[in-house]
C-alpha cells in the first residue's frame, strides 16, 4: 500500500483514536504522523487488511500511551473536539468520555466506535480478554455516573 492510500484508508480512523486518547489536536497530528512513519518503516506483512488495521490500532495505542507518559500534554478545549455538524447530544457524550481515564476510554472506543470484539481489543492492547470486559465494565459505568452527574438535570 502506498503513503497516499494507506492515509486515505486509515488517516481518519488513527487521527480519532489520538485525538480522544491525547486530547489535544496537534498532538493528535504529531502521533498520526509518527505511527505512518513507524508502519512505512517497520511494519511486518500483513496477512489481511484486517491483520493490518489491528496492527495500526495497537501501533495507536502504544503511541498515544507512551506520549501520555512521556510528557505533560496540554489539552485543548473541548469544544473544539466537536464537528460542526454534530448533534448536541453527542457532545455530551464526548464531553463524559474524554473524562474518564485513558485505560476505559480506550477499550469503549474500539469496542462501540471500531466495533473490535473483546479477543481482538485484548490483543490490541496487550492484556486478556477478562481485562478487557472489565474494563468495559467498568468504564461503562464511569461514563454512565458521570453523564448523569454532569449533563442530565
């Protein structure tokens, strides 16, 4: 796949996760450009475009993870998370999401938006599947609590 294809397949998808993840525009474009410059570099061959997005997504994670620890990020506001067009409602919900620590935020992510199953999330992120429920779990609980306590009357 070339430089071009492989951002116009997969850009968005990576952008998002690091813009949730990182809470910040430019380093959410900082670690997108890293990650296509670690997949043009050092990426294995792939036995499927599905073994190759899972590839890109754990490549994702470890990225975002290790700029979180490796430096004080400052986040933007957010409301500029938003598009334009974007019902009000969702907002809410991004607003909660953003909220909750990065381990939960993560797992919701690709489980509800990127529709990973928990086997496939567990081997994305390097833990076991019991984990991953937990996590979802849990963080469906955190995201529940604070929805209600923050944006319902």
């Amino acid at each position: 796949m070339t430089a071009r294809e492989l951002v116009n397949t997969y850009g968005d998808m990576i952008y998002r996760i690091c813009l949730v993840s990182l809470k910040n525009h430019a380093d959410a474009e900082d670690a997108t450009q890293e990650i296509f410059l670690k997949y043009l570099t050092r990426a294995p061959a792939f036995s499927s475009p599905d073994h190759e997005k899972a590839w890109l997504i754990t490549v994702t994670v470890n990225q975002c993870r290790n700029m979180l620890r490796s430096q004080k990020l400052i986040p933007t506001d957010p409301e500029l998370l938003h598009p334009p067009d974007d019902p009000a409602e969702n907002h809410a919900v991004l607003d909660a999401l953003l909220k909750i620590p990065e381990k939960f935020r993560t797992v919701l992510m690709l489980y509800y938006i990127y529709g990973y199953k928990i086997n496939e999330i567990a081997k994305m992120i390097g833990t076991s599947a019991s984990a991953v429920k937990m996590r979802l779990s849990k963080g469906r609980k955190l995201l529940a609590d604070l929805y209600r306590k923050e944006y319902l009357p």
